[in-house]
C-alpha cells in the first residue's frame, strides 16, 4: 500500500504540471472574456446607448445567480459529484453564457422583434443589455463553479507539494488573460470598424477550448482516483461529504475572517478593473485604447511575482504577514488615484500606480487560497471554497451597480452630456472619480484590519498560516 501511494500519478512532476497547465489554460480564457467589454465602456455607450449606471449593471450580472445561492449548490455539486463533473459543468455554462451575451451584443438581435419586445419592460436598461446580462449571469455561474474546483483540484494534485506555487501559477496564467484582453479587445474592436461583437466571438471562441481542455483533463484525474482509491466505493464513509458539514464551516472564526477579508480586497480589485479604462480616460484626456493600454499592464507584476510568492510560502511561510502588506499596498494605490493622479496626469505616474497596484494584487491571493486547506477539513473543502466565492459575489455584485451610481450622482448631467457629445462627434465630457476611489481605498483598510485580526488568531491558535506548505 506504501508502494502504491509513493506511485501515483501526482507524484510525476510532468503528470501534475500537466494537469495544472489543463485547468489553469481554461482559467485563462475565462478571464479574457470576464474583461472582455472592460475597455470597451465608451465604445458600448456609443454604439448601444448604455449609460454608465447600465454598464455597472451589465458588470454586476456575472455575480447575480451565484450571490442568490447558486454557489453554495456549486460547493454541495463539488463535494458531492467531485471534480470531473464539476468542472465540465461549470465549462459548459460559460461558453452557453458567452454564446447568449454574444447574441445580444450583435448587430442581428438589435433589428430583431425579441429586442424590441424586451424594450418594452424595466426600461431603464435596453433590451440588448437585458439580455447580455442575462448571459453575462450563466457565464458568470460557470466561471466562479470553475473557480472553486480548480482550487479544489489543485489541493487535491498538490497536497503535501508546491501548492501555493501551483496556486500561483493559475492565477497567474488567469490574469495574464487579463492582460491579454485588454490590448487585444480594443484592437480588435478598432480592426473591425469599431465593432464590440467580434472581440465577444473571439473570446467565446476560446471558452470552447478551454472545454475542451478540461475534458482532457478528466481522463487524467480519473486514472489518479484509480491510484489512490479515492472515489472508489471502499472509500470510508467518515470521508465523504454530508450536507451537515456545512455547520463546521460556517462555525469557524477563522473561515469568517478569511472570508470577509476576501470580500473586501476583492471588491476593491475586480470592479475596478471595470470601470479602470474610463478612469484613466478622463483623468489622463486620452483615448481608450491608450488608457486600456496602461491598464493592461496592472496583471503583470501580479502575473510574476504571484508564483514567486507561492513559492516563498511554500518553503518559508508567512502567508499572514503577506494578506496584511497586499491590503496596505491596496490602500495607498486607490488614495493616489483619488488624490495624486489628478493633479500630477502623467501616463508614467498612471502606470506606476497601475503596476505597484499588481504587487498587492500577487500578495493577496498567494497567501489567501493556500491558507483554506490549514483551517478546513479536506472533505468540506470544496463548500468552503465555494462559500468564500460565494461571499466575495456578494460584494462584486453589489459594488459595480454602487459606483456607477455613485459616479452619475457625483457627475451630475456628465452622461447626458456625453450622449449629445457623441451624436455632435467632439469631444466627450470627463468623469470625476474621487469618490469610487475613496470607497476602494475604504475597503481596503477594512481588509488590512482584518489582516491583523486573521494573524493574531493564528498565533493564538496555530493554524499554521505563518507556516510552510511543503511538508519535509
């Protein structure tokens, strides 16, 4: 039996990476398309007549379904049914959202008599943008199930290895799509005469290889399972999964400090992300191409160092300490948005917050998701990894909607004025952003007190956060 375990598949480095490189590339073009429109906010104002207070609604959709409980029955699905089926699922809902957000961005659904029938009702969003969000719902389902099982499966194929390297790599194969997307989208959109269908189709496009990647993928995981007699039926049944373990979850301090920390950094991060463009445009005067390719470059140190870093909590620990400097860092990069940028509106100053902005962005998760397997049993780890993403979408789905509010209400008549701007083809009105920016800098202090908290429990209690992960 010692011979078998010292056997499996996971114990070959090239099976392994393999398997990581399978899900980390269907990571990665989620994330192309989660940023899709992201640089696009100009353009779909011109081009689809959605107004800032829309686009803030098309952003919170991804999150709608999942925060009305959708998540949770993804962490049960995981726990229950197990990764292969999991993950195909969850492959499956983002390219059938992306095919039906595709479909409402199209120049063919907007001469349709569906569209106009969708006119009709909650006419404060036009029909196409319904039904992009509508879409933008099923993919986002899909994207944050895809999420919480790739982290399950890399707890699974690293266990007692380089985890929090492989976590760090995924996630920076992930937000190299970032980076990606944010060129590449529009570039696309000015090749093809201003048009916000194709980069839509390109990256659709490419969910479908990632489907295609995941399935590769099962076979591998089903061979492992057959190695270690995990999902056989001589499992024990103290080992499987029971809908009252979710009891043990919700009752750890520690489960809810991590939690909420990850709610507030991250809803500081990925909204921003939305509206980051148009924030640089009107802070900057440039084009949207020039601010998205400023912006483009926030992953990259995210991107380089977040492996690194993994690394580093692999072999040295300090996984806490990290949580606490990536909010802090988080904190002075959003108040020099608000406060600095304004009256110093250098491109090289954009940038070098934009990329100091990274750093905090690879501290952050390199110690968080490696942190849940220390505070959580193995058989409940899917569920609590679901009820974490879960949390967090109650915040992503909250906050967009709130700044785009915040921002017409602290520009008053700026939209309507852009809308007359664009029909008399002059230049368009600029957006003041120092509120949204101070309410990101605010969470981020409540993520850095939080931080705090989260270390002085671990030393009181010794969960080993401050710990390495590779076991000698």
């Amino acid at each position: 039996m010692v011979e078998k375990i010292q056997h499996t598949l996971r114990d070959s480095k090239a099976a392994r990476w393999t398997a990581l490189a399978l899900i980390a590339l269907m990571m990665f073009f989620a994330y192309m398309f989660v940023d899709v429109m992201s640089p696009l906010q100009s353009l779909i104002e011109s081009s689809r007549s959605w107004t800032p207070g829309v686009f803030g609604t098309y952003a919170a959709s991804e999150y709608i379904l999942n925060v009305c409980g959708f998540l949770i029955l993804a962490g049960i699905i995981l726990d229950k049914c197990g990764i292969r089926f999991t993950g195909t699922l969850s492959a499956s809902l983002m390219v059938a959202g992306a095919v039906i957000k595709y479909v409402a961005v199209s120049d063919w659904f907007q001469a349709t008599e569906c569209c106009n029938w969708l006119n009709s009702f909650w006419t404060s969003l036009p029909g196409n943008a319904k039904l992009a969000c509508l879409g933008f719902m099923i993919f986002g389902c899909g994207c944050e199930m895809a999420g919480i099982t790739v982290s399950r499966a890399i707890a699974k194929w690293f266990s007692g290895k380089e985890m929090a390297l492989a976590m760090g790599l995924e996630m920076a194969i992930a937000r190299l799509g970032v980076f990606a997307v944010l060129s590449l989208s529009p570039f696309l959109a000015a090749k093809f005469n201003g048009s916000v269908v194709v980069p839509i189709a390109f990256c659709t496009a490419l969910l479908l290889i990632g489907l295609i990647n995941f399935i590769v993928f099962t076979f591998m995981d089903r061979k492992l399972d057959r190695q270690t007699g995990e999902g056989s039926e001589a499992a024990s049944e103290e080992d499987q999964f029971k809908f009252s373990d979710i009891k043990y979850i919700f009752g750890s301090k520690m489960f809810w400090l991590i939690a909420l920390l990850c709610v507030l950094y991250y809803s500081a991060i990925f909204p921003f992300q939305r509206y980051a463009t148009n924030f640089l445009e009107s802070t900057l005067n440039i084009q949207s191409v020039e601010a998205a390719n400023i912006f483009r470059w926030f992953p990259i140190l995210a991107m380089v160092l977040t492996p690194v870093l993994g690394s580093f909590i692999d072999h040295k620990g300090k996984g806490a300490s990290m949580l606490m400097y990536g909010a802090l860092i988080m904190i002075v990069c959003h108040l020099s948005f608000a406060f600095l940028l304004p009256v110093y509106s250098y491109k090289f100053l954009a940038l070098l917050i934009t990329v100091v902005l990274g750093v905090s962005f690879s501290l952050v998760p390199a110690a968080l998701w490696p942190s849940v397997p220390k505070v959580i049993d193995a058989k409940i780890l899917g569920s609590a990894y679901a009820l974490i993403f879960w949390i967090q979408n109650i915040g992503l789905c909250f906050v967009p909607k709130i700044i785009g509010n915040v921002l017409n209400a602290t520009n008053p008549r700026v939209a309507d004025a852009r809308s007359a701007a664009m029909e008399a083809g002059i230049e368009l009105p600029a957006y003041d952003y120092t509120v949204p920016m101070i309410i990101f800098a605010c969470f981020g202090v409540a993520a850095f007190l939080l931080g705090i908290w989260l270390k002085r429990e671990d030393l009181k209690k010794g969960y080993g956060l401050e710990l390495p992960n590779i076991q000698k």
